[in-house]
C-alpha cells in the first residue's frame, strides 16, 4: 500500500468513527508571484485551519509550516453538472496574508492565485489524507479581515476542446 493509499483509508475510517485524541486538520496552500512574505518561499503561502501553526509534509515530500488561520473550506457536493466549486471563507487570519491577497490587485501581468487544499490527521502528519489540486480562486474578495472567494477546478474550464490545436501544418489532411 502507498503512502497516499494509506492516508486517505485512515482518513476515511476517521470520518466514519470519530475516534477521539486524533484531529483532522484542513490546509490551504496559495500560489501567486505577487505573493512575497518574510521568512516564506517567494509565491507560496500555506495556511492551517488550527490555533497554532503546523508542519506537514507535502505529497512531493517538501517539509512545510503552515501558518495557523481559521478559514472554511465546502467540499464540492458530487454531482454530474461536471463543474465542481468549492467555497472559501477565510476569517481572523493574519495581516499579512489579507496584505498579499490585495497586492494581487495591482499585480501586472494578470494573474490568477491557484490554491490546493489538503486534509491531514494528527496521526499522520507525513502525508495528506486528501488533496484537491488544480483549483483557481476566482473573484476573491476582502473585507474588514474576511476574505471570501470560489475555488474551481480550472483543468477543465481553461482548457481548450480539442487540447492540441488542429493546424494545416501539424494536420496535412485538413487541407483536402
């Protein structure tokens, strides 16, 4: 079994015993060149849904901290519209990411902030239980301390029908 396999079977049977001593924790991960913290990787802010801050390992194995934060994450509900969005909700986080989420406002050239969300347990902090990559925060919003935005899976709304362009020159026969 996997390291990935064996932390989403663990976090799975957390959901459906609830054992208790063992936390679930949600983090967040930011990614935008506009995005410059002291002491934090260039473009990249990790975030934890916890009081205090938090190290975790990534699925590429990178040691992160993520910063303590409370924010709200709704899980995209399964369906068959084939366009899932989840709903951010980020309060009492500190200044300084409220700072680098309006400096994407004046941010040249435009650029979207690509976010991924992982869920981990406090029994298995060495992998996520749970990770939803490839997410977009559209419209993101701040207000007094509380930002607020839509997480979309961009791979599929971006993404051009058919992915590789049909030209004459890739595709002699279109010319007949």
């Amino acid at each position: 079994m996997t390291l990935q396999e064996e932390a989403a079977q663990l976090l799975a049977e957390h959901y459906a015993s609830a054992p208790s001593g063992e936390v679930r924790y949600i983090t967040l991960e930011l990614r935008h060149p506009a995005f410059l913290m002291e002491g934090l990787p260039s473009g990249v802010i990790h975030i934890v849904h916890a009081p205090e801050p938090l190290t975790v390992t990534l699925e590429n194995n990178d040691v992160v901290t993520c910063l303590a934060g409370a924010f709200t994450v709704q899980w995209p509900e399964k369906n068959t519209k084939g366009r899932r969005d989840m709903q951010l909700v980020m309060d009492a986080i500190s200044t300084d990411v409220i700072e680098q989420l309006e400096r994407v406002a004046d941010y040249s050239p435009r650029t979207k902030i690509s976010a991924t969300v992982r869920e981990y347990l406090s029994t298995m902090l060495t992998h996520p239980g749970r990770i939803e990559a490839g997410l977009t925060m559209l419209k993101p919003s701040v207000r007094g301390g509380r930002a607020t935005s839509t997480l979309v899976f961009s791979d599929s709304i971006n993404k051009s029908v058919p992915s590789i362009p049909y030209t004459l020159k890739t595709h002699p026969a279109l010319a007949s």
